[in-house]
C-alpha cells in the first residue's frame, strides 16, 4: 500500500483475534477494535515516514481520519465515537412478549406480508465500567425487570400494527429500537421522581429479540 508521500506499507498482524493481512487485502476473524487500532498505527507509520522523506505536511490518503471515526460509530466528519466503550460488567434481563403484526402485504416480505403471530424472547443487558461501590452491582436487578416488564406490557398480547399504525414495518430490528427507547424513558423517569440521590444506572444497554434459535436482531446504545 504506496501514498502519495512515498511511503510503502506492508503489515502483518497477529492478534488472539485472528490474523489481519493489510498487502493483500485479507482480513479473518478480527474485532472491529482491534482493526482500529492497527489502522490507527499504519497511519501514524504513514505520516511518520512522509516526515523522514521530507514531506512532512503531506495528508496520507491511506488512512483518511474518516475512515477510522466510521469504524468507531461515527459519521465521519469528526464526532465523537459513539461505539460501546469496554464495560467488564453486563446484568441481564431475560423477558418474553407474544404479538401479532404484519408487513402489510409489502411483497419485499413474502408469506409473513399477511398478519401472523410471533413469540419474542427478549434479552435485555446492562453494561458498566464499575460496580456500584456499596451494593457490588450493575444496577438493582429488581429496579431493572421491573422496567423491562413495564415496557414489554405496551406489546404482549397486542397487534403492533395497532400499536404503531398501518404504514410501519414492525420488524425484530425494529422493535429492539422501541424495548431500547422505552427502557433509557423508565430510567429517566425514575430519574426524575428521585431527583438528589444517585443515578439508578449509568453505562450501556443492549436489547437483544430472539425470533428463534436461528434468528435474532439487537439494538445498543448509551443509557443516557
């Protein structure tokens, strides 16, 4: 790999990850952290030996800082990351809902376009850096079914597209957004009504919706 300075790279990096060999393109069994960081560090090689040449102010085009910011979950124009940092500890919440839905007869769906039924097992985790300093925990597991059962009570037993209305595609990612959004809205709420104590949790919720053994979607994101 050869930019505009001069400067050819060619790197072979072993992880307990897998194996990322950038000279010929092949990339197996390697996180999404540990590519970025290998990027990040052919990129500062890059600039390093653009300076050694005398080429100091020279922009490698091999490692645009675009491409590094969308690794991470961004946009690409310099925002911050909003991937999942490390968190070591995870609680999770393990739920069911029954629904009914359709597709509205969209042919992109095939037989499921029609109403049909469905039984969703819902895992809910919560992600934190540390535990909480008196109770050794992640969040207070009671606090924390009770708010993913309230929030799966709004879909049991119901037709979604009663619930969200005729023109939207209550698809599994879907509705692993709406669990999400409807958990971090409970936790702001319990926020609020004990305004002056200490947050009830503080870290990264994923919500995971298993169709089957086969299948599944999830969603993540900060708790705040």
């Amino acid at each position: 790999m050869k930019d505009e300075a001069g400067c050819i790279l060619s790197i072979k990096a072993l992880s307990h990850r897998g194996l990322l060999l950038i000279g010929n393109t092949k990339c197996k069994m390697i996180g999404a952290q540990y590519l970025i960081h290998v990027i990040s560090l052919m990129a500062l090689l890059c600039s390093a030996n653009a300076s050694i040449f005398g080429v100091a102010n020279a922009r490698p085009k091999c490692f645009p800082s675009s491409l590094i910011s969308q690794l991470r979950g961004g946009d690409g124009d310099g925002d911050a990351p909003t991937s999942r940092p490390y968190l070591p500890y995870t609680l999770a919440i393990r739920d069911s809902i029954m629904i009914a839905h359709s597709f509205h007869n969209n042919p992109n769906f095939g037989p499921a376009g029609g109403l049909h039924g469905a039984t969703y097992t819902v895992d809910v985790e919560f992600a934190s850096k540390e535990l909480h300093p008196e109770c050794k925990w992640v969040i207070d597991i009671g606090a924390a079914s009770e708010m993913v059962a309230d929030v799966l009570k709004q879909f049991n037993y119901k037709n979604l597209d009663d619930v969200f209305g005729d023109e939207v595609m209550t698809t599994t990612e879907f509705m692993c957004k709406a669990v999400f959004d409807g958990i971090v809205k409970k936790l702001k709420e319990k926020q609020m009504i004990n305004e002056g104590d200490e947050k009830l949790f503080e870290g990264w919720i994923k919500v995971t919706l298993w169709e089957s053994h086969k299948a599944w979607a999830s969603f993540e994101g900060p708790a705040s």
